[in-house]
C-alpha cells in the first residue's frame, strides 16, 4: 500500500477520535478530498521540480504512534535553548508531554491545538482563524489540515506581550521503525501585541521520520512576531514546513529559517499582505553536508500599497547536497510604492554538490522598487590568503569566512542566546573552533 | 508641442500598425489541415530527396504524439492546426535573374517595408535574401559570397544543391523532437535560409534576411541553419514585419546555429510582426525554437529587439558545449496593448572555461505582459563557468505586467554565477527634468527609453540599430500612464 492510501485508510480510523460534530471536522474532511484528489506533489509540477518526495512515499510510515514515549530532561536538554527561562511546548511523538513543557495561561494562551479545537471558550477564536490563511489547494497543506488535531497554539491580546520567548519542540524517539508527523500550529498577535517564537524539530534515532507540518500565523495591527526555525535534524528525518503568514497594517513578522541538517528539508514559507505599511522579513542560512536536500520556497503577496518586504537567503552547499532556492514576489496592481527585495547567495565547496536558484518577480504596479539578486560562487582566494598569511590555519580562515558569509542573516536575530547556539552549530557544522563569537 | 499624458495615450493606442497593408499576389496554396499526406505534398512540392521526406514524416509523427506546452506566462487561444494552410508560394516566379524580371506588385510591398532591394544592394552592401510567404523569390550578392566560398541561399535550394551538409547538420542542434513546435517545424517548414562559412573566411558582409507573413491563414514556418566552420565569422540578420490580419497567425520558426572550432556568428533580430490592435484582437503568434552550438573557443551571439507578435515565446539558447567557448544573449522586448512576451534564453555550461553574458531589458505598457524566463546550468564537468545576468524591467503604467523567472543551476563548485534583477519606472523627476530643458514628454520618454536598452542596441549591426530604435519609438512612445 503506498502512502497516499495508507494516509487515506487512517483518516478512517483518524475520524474515530476526532468530535465529528465540531465544525472544524467539515474543514478536515474538505481537505481531505482535496489531497485525494491531488495526491502527493510530483517532479512534474513547477513548484516541485527540484526536490522529489518519490523516495519517502515508498517508506512504510506509521501514522499513529502506538504507544506514548517519555523522556528525561536531562537528555534533550541540549536540543533546547535553556540558557534562558522559556515557555515551552514539548512534543513526542507527536504527543503533548506535560512533562517537558510549560504553558501558560496568564494573560497569553501558550497551549496545545488540541485544546483549542476541543474547548468552547477557544471555539470564537478558531472560528476567525483556522485555515484561514492556509493554502486549501497544497496538497501536502491539506493533508495536514485533514490530520490536524495537535500541536502549539498561541493567542497574544491585544497589546499584551508574553514574559519570555516560546519554543516549540517536536521529538521523535524512533520507537517505531518510522513515523509520519502531522503538527499544526496557530499563532495569533492581535493588535500590537509581541512575541518571539523558536521552533525545533528533532529526531533521536537514526530511524526515519516524516514531518509534513502547518503553521499559520497572524499578525494584526502593529503587532510584531519574530519566529526562528532551527533545523538541525538526522539525516533520516525529512520535514516538510508549510508557513502561512497574514499580515494587517503596520505589522512586522521576521522569519528566520537555519537550515543545517536533515535528509529532505521542504520550507515553503508564503508571506501575505493585507494591510498598509506591513513589514516582512524572511531570512535563511543554510549549511548542508553529505546528501542533504534543502529547498527553501518562499512566496511574498504584496497585496497593498506602502509594503515592504526583505528577504535574504545564504547557501553553504558541501560534499553531495543539494540546495533549492525558489523565491517568488508577486506585487499586485494596487500595491503601488512596494518595496521588494530579495537576495539568494550560495557557495558551493564541493564538486558533488549542487545548487538550483529561482528568484522570481511577479509585477503588476509601476510604482515600486522591486530587486533580486543572485549569485553562486566560491570564497575569495584572495581573502583566504590574506589570513592565511596572518597565521591562521586554512580550515579557520574558511571558517571565518563562511562566518562572515552567513552574519547579515545572523544579525537580525533578537535573541542574543539563539544567535551564540546558532553560531556554535555553525562552527560545529565547518568543525572549527573559532575563539570568539560574530 | 505640448501633449497631456491622456492626449498621447489615446494617440499611441489609435496608432495603427504602419506596415499592414497586404499583397494581393496569386498564391500557390495547399488545402487546410495536417496530416502525412500533406508534409509528403510539401516535401514534393519543394522537390526534395526521399530522406528529406522522411525526416520530415518522422518530425510530424512525433509532434503527433506531443502536447502543447502550457508552461509558458501566456494567455492565448490555442491554434487550431487543421485550420492552417501549410504551404503558400508566390505563384508568379520562376527566379528572377534582374530586379526587372521581379512582380513589380512584389517590388511595390518592397518599397512599403522600406526594403527597396536596388538600394539595399548599392548602398549598404547586405545580401537580402528576401523570404515572401515561405519562398525566397531574391537573393543577391551571391556572386561576391560565392567567390569567398560562402554559401548564402534559402534552405530548399540547399536541400538540392548542398544534401550532404543538410544531412550532416540539419536537426543536429534542434532535434526534431526537440518541442512541440520545433517538430512542428520539421514537418512541414516550408522555406527559409541556408549559410554556410568556409574555415577561416571572415563573411564581408552582414548577411540578412527579411522574413514577411502574407496570405490569410498561412502559417509561416521557416528554417534557418547557419553553419560557421573552424574560424570562421558571420554576422546574421534577421528583420520581420507582417500585413494587417484579423485571425491570428501563427509563426513556428526554427534556427540553429553551429559554430565549430574558433568560430564566431552573430545573429540579430528585429521582430515587428503586427502585435494585434489596441483590444488586443489579431496579432502574429510567435513560437520559436532558436539554438546554437559552439564547440572550442567559438563564440554565439544573439541579440534581439522584440516589438510585435501578439504572443512571444522564444529563448534564443547557447550550448557551450568546448572548451572556452562563449554565448551571449542581448535583448530587448517591448510589449504595448495586450501583447504578450515570455522570452530568455538558455546558456547550457558543459565545457570548460565557458563564459556567458545575459542582457535583458524588458519594457511593459497598456495592458501587456512581459517575462524574462532563463535558465543558466552549469554541468558538473564545466569548470571555471562563469555568467553574468541582468534583467531590468521598465513598467510604464499600473494595467501591465513585468515577471522575471531565472532558473540557475550549478553542478560545479567553481561555477560564478551572478543574477541580478530590477523593476522600475520612468521617473516623474526624470521626466520633468527633461520638460525643464524643453524637451517634451514624448521626446522625454524615448530618451529615457533609449538609455534604458542602450547595452542591448549597441550590440546590434548599424543597419539594425537605427531602425531598432524607431521601432522602440514608435512601439512606445509617450504610453507613460
């Protein structure tokens, strides 16, 4: 039985656990036609041409895990940012763990999906906001939404800002010989709210895993989001990342995406503007070894006029990796004044690896200042011999400059702790130590 | 002569097309419809060896088997190919030995394209090889061509004359199932030209053809093969206009290019086909399959000015298949009204040390749409590769479109790869600048434009130049909204 029909024969079983009376079932069970009707993406399909899930439709993943797992603390501790207090919501499995995480309800819903697709006094909320800005012809996003039932939900009132930074974890503890994950998140700022997000997926085992995950995000008026995704995961654990992020006037969201490990990595990151003088930032360092794949989607609707929107991609691409970058804005008729830029560099250090580049414009008003810039290459001969005429070894003076390469995206980040762990996984990753940090 | 911006809309958009008028000249014309019977009629009619016949069948049997491509960021009704008559000759020739001897009707549409065959041939020293619905009726300077070795004719006389090059060359760059139209093409092209450079000859002159569209319901479905051997040079011309037409006229070309070792060929376009009226009704259909291939230290240059055709879809491609070779793509395309272009260009990296420039200035008004779609791969093996891509796209008015879709693929760690993009518009402080010194906004606008392509019309042979850039005034001029 291939995938699609496994998934489609465990919607069956899903419905058995699910309150069928709840309107949100009608949305599920929409989406699920859907993804019958379209199946899993193919190389064929424009959007999928560089990156090809053939390989993972052939796994046999179990869709359900049997049995609850537990963990210590102690030993994934490293997975989490604990060098400051956060909240946190832990999953396993894809099951809440009580145990690792820490909620709250004071003033901000730092909760579970699961709760709010269930409680009444969530149902107003998710009402106005459930797939609302989810694409409803992905096929891998409705899939999702037909599955959807757990994950992290966060709703900031109105002029409220949570005490400390939220991280979400999704463990997998390879129990089962391979799983299939389906998290789906909501994350609300209303009016001029703040919050900052980190966001970790993790496999502990060499056995596969596939994320196919949804999150949806709002940001209302002058609101301001910061979210940071952090994919360092083994390399038998795939993860496709869907992203809808809708934006009202004066409101900034700034994504950042690390890209550093995994088999098959998917961000399809989609930016829409519904307001006035929005602000949206996306940014990516990704540096890929052995066979990795990482294929990073973006799209940026300027919908309105006075919008800005940034966007900054940087490749390291060594050994057999493969790197994608399909970057898309499209500026509607009425978004006059837009300002749009977009930039994607890569380095490529091996003869093996390889990388393809789309930066795409999509313009329809005059009015606008509209970039992208491109480039593929390799570090400067002369840079490294600079420092290397100053003493320090090759493998250094190409770490610093591979450092230096990454540092515009690392700059914006505002956790001071996330942007040193980042850094630390980079000097892993190039296997330097270097003695200071950027 | 102070013109407000709606006074030269309205003037830009009631301007008719200036070279649609139409020939009433007698045509050799097959019925409607496709079909095997049809590509042998053709293949008869043109008198060529059975090989060519089946070459010919084995194109139309694989185009049988293809679907149109629908990738492209075009909107158009589809053509109906049974409805298209694929075979048109001017009845009235044998070949003309004197300009005399030629239709004087013939002379006459000559002179209304500003081709005036007799000046051409005194004053700038081009070889017209003249193309009027699918049969070339003149080609002059042969003689001066002939005595260097250069082969200059239209492809059918090469067929007769030239069989072992054709078979040796023809399809070897766009094979015949290449895509749906360039099978198309295969099968039922109907005329177009034939070049040939002997090693180490330097071609004294800018060859060029004039390519035309006449006759209601014809397709045109031309041929070009230009072959340049070990250093050889060639620069190519190539200039279209169309009569006036209501239906839509389809336009499947296919050229392809060979430079061997050391050899460099420049080939340009001017294409001004009748781009539809201001409703964006009629217009020429352009779908055109263009490639070359260099081998060692060879050099391609396309360079091309695209101002008509309702619908554009073309990518003039380079493989750089030696070492050292280099492949460059200038262009300009200019859509007004409701045309629609999707045009870029392929540089194929496989040798090493390959070198590749893109230039593409992509101008929008009225209703139009205009896309730069490219592809830049660099194989695994080609070391050293290096591009450079630049689109800028100029919008004037908020109705049109302006779409870049780069795909950049690199295999090799040595690859440099730059791609850089921008849109914009004329600026109301450049234009008021210009009004401040007393040029009006009309002459404001072509100056910007002007400056605008400037890197792309520099590339193109004098001859072009100047009637490239009255193409561009006359395509544009004043449409600021």
């Amino acid at each position: 039985m291939d995938l699609k029909d496994k998934l489609l024969s465990s919607f069956l079983a899903f419905e058995n656990n699910v309150d069928l009376d709840h309107p949100v079932h009608e949305v599920r069970s929409e989406a699920i036609k859907t993804f019958e009707e379209k199946g899993f993406p193919s190389k064929k399909e424009e959007a999928w041409k560089y990156t090809s899930l053939n390989n993972l439709q052939k796994v046999d993943f179990s869709i359900f895990p049997k049995e609850e797992n537990t963990l210590e603390f102690r030993d994934i501790k490293k997975y989490f940012l604990h060098e400051i207090d956060t909240y946190k919501i832990v999953f396993i499995d894809g099951v809440y763990s009580s145990y690792l995480s820490e909620t709250t309800h004071d003033g901000v819903d730092v909760c579970l999906m699961s709760a709010a697709l269930t409680k009444p006094q969530y149902k107003p909320v998710i009402d106005v906001y459930f797939n609302k800005v989810a694409s409803k012809d992905e096929s891998l996003t409705t899939l999702n939404t037909a599955f959807s039932r757990e994950g992290a939900y966060i709703y900031i009132p109105k002029n409220k800002v949570p005490k400390k930074p939220i991280q979400i974890l999704h463990l997998a503890t390879g129990n089962e010989a391979a799983v299939m994950l389906q998290p789906r998140n909501l994350i609300i700022a209303e009016e001029n709210a703040e919050l900052q997000v980190i966001e970790r997926h993790q496999s502990l085992t060499k056995n596969e895993v596939f994320t196919n995950s949804v999150t949806e995000i709002f940001a209302a008026k002058d609101a301001i989001v910061d979210y940071y995704k952090v994919q360092n995961d083994a390399n038998t654990a795939s993860l496709v990342d869907n992203t809808y992020i809708s934006q009202k006037d004066n409101s900034v969201v700034r994504v950042h995406t690390f890209s550093f490990g995994g088999k098959l990595t998917r961000n399809n990151l989609n930016f829409y503007q519904n307001g006035e003088r929005i602000d949206s930032t996306l940014k990516g360092v990704t540096i890929l070894g052995e066979k990795q794949h990482v294929d990073h989607h973006t799209l940026v609707h300027h919908a309105n006029p006075n919008c800005e929107s940034h966007q900054d991609y940087k490749g390291i691409y060594g050994e057999k990796s493969t790197g994608v970058f399909n970057g898309k804005i499209i500026v509607d008729r009425i978004a006059q004044k837009t300002n749009a830029f977009q930039q994607n560099n890569n380095i490529l250090i091996s003869d093996k690896a390889t990388i393809n580049t789309k930066p795409q414009l999509e313009i329809f008003a005059d009015d606008v200042k509209c970039s992208h810039g491109c480039t593929i290459g390799q570090l400067d001969e002369e840079a490294l011999f600079y420092l290397r005429s100053r003493g320090i070894p090759k493998k250094e003076a190409t770490a610093l400059l591979m450092y230096a390469f990454a540092n515009n995206v690392l700059q914006s980040v505002r956790i001071p702790e996330l942007k040193s762990r980042i850094n630390k996984i980079i000097a892993n990753k190039l296997g330097v130590r270097v003695g200071f940090e950027l | 002569m102070a013109y407000t911006e709606e006074e030269l809309k309205k003037e830009l958009e009631t301007k008719e097309y200036e070279y649609g008028f139409y020939t009433d000249i007698e045509s050799d014309t097959l019925p409607k419809g496709l079909n095997e019977d049809i590509v042998i009629a053709i293949s008869k009619k043109k008198e060529e060896p059975d090989w060519m016949t089946e070459w010919r069948l084995e194109a139309f049997r694989a185009w049988k088997e293809m679907e149109e491509p629908e990738w492209a960021n075009v909107n158009y009704e589809k053509p109906n190919f049974q409805d298209i008559s694929y075979y048109s000759a001017p009845n009235k020739k044998p070949k003309y030995n004197s300009l005399d001897e030629v239709d004087p009707e013939l002379l006459d549409t000559f002179k209304k394209l500003g081709i005036s065959i007799d000046e051409q041939k005194k004053l700038t020293g081009v070889a017209v090889d003249i193309v009027m619905d699918s049969v070339s009726v003149a080609t002059t300077f042969k003689k001066t061509l002939a005595e260097k070795g250069i082969i200059f004719c239209s492809i059918s006389e090469a067929i007769q004359e030239h069989p072992e090059l054709i078979k040796k060359y023809i399809g070897t760059v766009v094979p015949q199932k290449d895509n749906f139209y360039a099978a198309l093409n295969s099968a039922v092209f109907s005329d177009g030209s034939f070049c040939y450079i002997p090693k180490g000859v330097r071609c004294p002159m800018e060859l060029s053809t004039y390519f035309r569209i006449n006759q209601a319901g014809t397709g045109q479905f031309e041929r070009t093969l230009v072959i340049a051997e070990e250093g050889s040079y060639v620069s190519y011309l190539e200039g279209c206009t169309a009569p006036m037409r209501d239906e839509n006229q389809l336009h499947a070309a296919v050229v392809e290019l060979i430079a061997l070792d050391n050899a460099e060929i420049k080939y340009s376009t001017v294409q001004n086909w009748y781009p539809g009226d201001k409703e964006g009704k009629g217009g020429v259909f352009n779908f055109v399959t263009k490639r070359g291939l260099c081998e060692k230290n060879a050099k391609i240059s396309w360079t091309q000015v695209e101002t008509g055709s309702a619908v554009t879809w073309k990518y003039p491609s380079c493989v750089l298949k030696g070492d050292n070779s280099i492949g460059e793509f200038y262009s300009i395309a200019v859509t007004n009204n409701y045309q629609q272009a999707d045009t870029g260009t392929k540089m194929i990296h496989l040798g090493k040390n390959t070198k590749s420039t893109i230039i593409s200035k992509g101008i929008s008004a009225g209703h139009s749409q205009n896309s730069y779609r490219g592809l830049v791969q660099v194989n695994s093996r080609a070391e050293n590769a290096r591009n450079f891509s630049q689109c800028d796209s100029l919008l004037m008015g908020n109705r049109c479109g302006a779409h870049t879709f780069p795909y950049i693929e690199a295999k090799n760690k040595t690859a440099q790869i730059e791609h850089e993009a921008t849109t914009s518009k004329i600026g109301e402080d450049q234009i008021f600048y210009c009004n401040q010194r007393g040029i009006d906004t009309e002459k404001a606008i072509a100056l910007i434009v002007n400056g605008f392509s400037k890197e792309v019309l520099n590339k193109l042979p004098m001859e072009f130049a100047v009637e490239a850039q009255k193409l561009l005034e006359i395509s544009l001029e004043g449409s600021v909204g």
